[in-house]
C-alpha cells in the first residue's frame, strides 16, 4: 500500500496523519477541544486527530440531546489492547449520554474470511462482550446485535433488512470499485450491510432521527465517505430523513513488533491480549517489544533511547500513564540514557499487571451479565 493510501479491507499502518486530513477532507480533531469538557486522554494527547462532524455530537452532549454512538466488532480472533483503545471510546460517549450500538459483523466475516456463523457468535460473546461488559459497558444504554439476526422485534427487524436493499440502489459498481478495489459477492453484500448498520439508528422503528458517530480508525473513512454520500442521496430522492452520520479517527496502537506495525488478532506476538496472564504479558513485553535502546549499554548511556520508535514508550504514552509530568520524565531520563530499556519496560509492565489483574476479575463478573445484552 502506497503512504497515505487507506484500505478499508488491509492491516496496514499510516505514515502520516496530518496529509491524511488534508487529501481526505477530514476535520483536525484539535479544533473542537476547546469545546470539549472532561476529554478523554486519548482526546488531549491527539490520538484522536481527526473527526466529519463530531461538533454536532459535541453539541448534542452540551444540550443533553440525543445521539448514538454505534461501532462494530469482527469476531476473528482475541480482543486485544488495540480494541480496548475503542473500548475505551465507547465507553466515554455512553457515560456522556449517547445511546450505544454495538455490532457484531457475522455476516462480514462469514463473507470475507469463510467462517461459521455459531463459531463467530461464540467468539463474539465470550471474548469481545465480555470485555465491553467488564470495561464499564451498561445494557440499559446498549444495543448489541448480530448482522446475521438484528433483532426478535419483527418490525425493527424488516426495517433494517429492507434499509440494506434501498441503499444498494444508491451507488453504483464503478464507485465501489474505486473505493474498494476487486469486487466480489460477499465483499459487495458486506458493504450494503455496513452503510446499513450506520444509518438505521435513525429509522423511525429505531431512534429517530438524530446525529450517530462512529469511532474508527482512519483506515475505514472510505466506508464513513461512501454511508455520507449515500444517505445524502436518499434524503434528496425523500427516500429517507437521515443527518449524515459523523465519526471520528484515531491513530492505530502499534504492535509489539513496531511502530509501522498492528495489533493483528492473526499474530499471538504482535499483541497483549487482555486474557493474557500477567506473566505472558510481561513475557511478551520483555522478550518481543521493539526498543528504541542503544545495543550496548555503554551506547545507550552515551546516546540515550529513542521514544518515537520505542514501543514500551507508546503503549505508555497511548494508555498506561495518565499523568502527563510522570511521562515527560520517563521520555527525559530514557532520551538521556539514565532510564535502562529494561526499566522502562519494567515501568509499563508493573501498570500492564496492575491492570491486567483488575481486568480479569471484572471479566469473570461480566460473565454473569451477557444475557442483560442479549435481545
């Protein structure tokens, strides 16, 4: 993938977000800070860069009015901290009022990657609810479903199914293809499903109409493009009454193996999985993390490390220091060569454990509520 190109279907990490915004026409998220109180770190720190019209949410919280915040889930693998950044975002808009949708893409990973529909409901209860569950998710303000099966409520059910047939009428296959490359079927069938699941929260049978924001990250802006274009479509043909659906970005968690890399579900090493034992997550952090040390600890002494590419650094910096001076000194005394690579990993894994052991109680706990989300 050339830089700055981005895939909605790839794994592929950005090289530079500020040219992002300017060739996508998506808005700096750093503007609406001023407006926005109690943000989250993610917010202050510009993980979160870039948003299409989050303003109206922000408005939306101010006035107490109400908005949806909907995301979807791919039940392919571990729920890992890379899914947690999300977690975490979604959780934030819930407490600040939004109603929440949450889907599972049954009928996505069934197309794209050939998997069974009850392996893909398992994996989506026991390892993603699971986590929202004990990460703060509530079932009151949470509307959890499955592409494959929306809902028992036959008229919330047709709606939805039929809202998957209109907008397959308001595109054509000369644009999908220059958005998504290679067509097929299933690919086609999963991307109606997708603008589907965007838009009908604001289906009468649903919430009515009302602003919906979608967390993602940037590589899915060409599905949030085309879903804008095509409720705007059907609101001229009087088709429907949607506001376009906003969403905002924010810049991939790296894997473990570095900076220009993913969390994958598809690779144990690239990752901390939130059911890894603290012992295999210190394992992984110690053995697999990218460091930016010196080779030698004489180098490392003279030169000092380098944050930018260090990954213990980042996941600090993405999620395990909240406390801005404690993390400017680390950044000081590892650029100086005072802090060792093996202390600054030491640092994030002591928070990983603390973490990690709270985390996993709060799950075995969770258990004992999915049935509050299931319809």
């Amino acid at each position: 993938m050339k830089e700055n190109q981005i895939n909605p279907w790839g794994s592929e990490s950005v090289k530079d977000y500020d040219k992002l915004l300017k060739q996508f026409g998506i808005e700096d998220f750093k503007q609406l800070m001023p407006k926005i109180k109690d943000p989250m770190l993610t917010m202050k720190r510009g993980i979160i860069f870039g948003h299409r019209d989050f303003g109206r949410i922000v408005d939306a919280i101010q006035k107490r009015r109400k908005f949806v915040m909907l995301t979807g889930l791919m039940p392919s693998g571990k729920f890992h901290l890379g899914h947690k950044m999300v977690a975490d975002e979604i959780i934030y808009l819930q407490q600040k009022g939004a109603r929440t949708y949450l889907l599972v893409a049954d009928i996505e990973a069934y197309n794209m990657r050939g998997q069974k529909l009850e392996e893909l409901r398992k994996t989506a209860i026991e390892e993603y609810l699971v986590n929202y569950i004990a990460l703060g998710l509530k079932p009151k303000k949470t509307d959890f479903y499955f592409q494959s099966q929306r809902s028992s409520d036959a008229e919330k059910s047709n709606a939805y199914y039929r809202l998957i047939g209109m907008v397959s009428k308001r595109t054509t296959f000369n644009e999908m293809r220059a958005i998504y490359g290679e067509l097929t079927p299933g690919k086609i069938m999963s991307v109606f499903t997708q603008v589907a699941d965007i838009l009908h929260p604001q289906l009468p049978e649903f919430e009515g109409k009302c602003p919906v924001v979608v967390p993602v990250g940037v590589d899915q802006d060409p599905h949030i493009k085309l879903t804008r274009d095509i409720a705007a479509r059907m609101n001229g043909n009087k088709e429907a009454d949607f506001i376009p659906p906003g969403s905002f970005y924010h810049e991939f968690m790296p894997g473990l193996k570095g900076v220009d890399t993913k969390m994958s579900s598809s690779d144990p090493l690239s990752y901390i999985a939130l059911t890894d034992s603290p012992k295999v997550a210190k394992e992984k952090i110690m053995k697999y993390a990218f460091s930016g040390g010196g080779n030698s600890l004489e180098e490392h002494r003279k030169y000092g490390g380098r944050t930018k590419v260090d990954i213990a650094y980042h996941m600090l910096y993405y999620m395990f220091e909240p406390d801005d001076k404690k993390l400017a000194k680390i950044k000081q005394d590892y650029g100086s060569g005072r802090l060792l690579t093996g202390e600054l990993k030491q640092i994030l894994v002591d928070k990983l454990t603390s973490f990690l052991e709270k985390h996993q109680d709060a799950r075995e706990k969770a258990k004992k509520k999915v049935n509050d989300f299931l319809d």
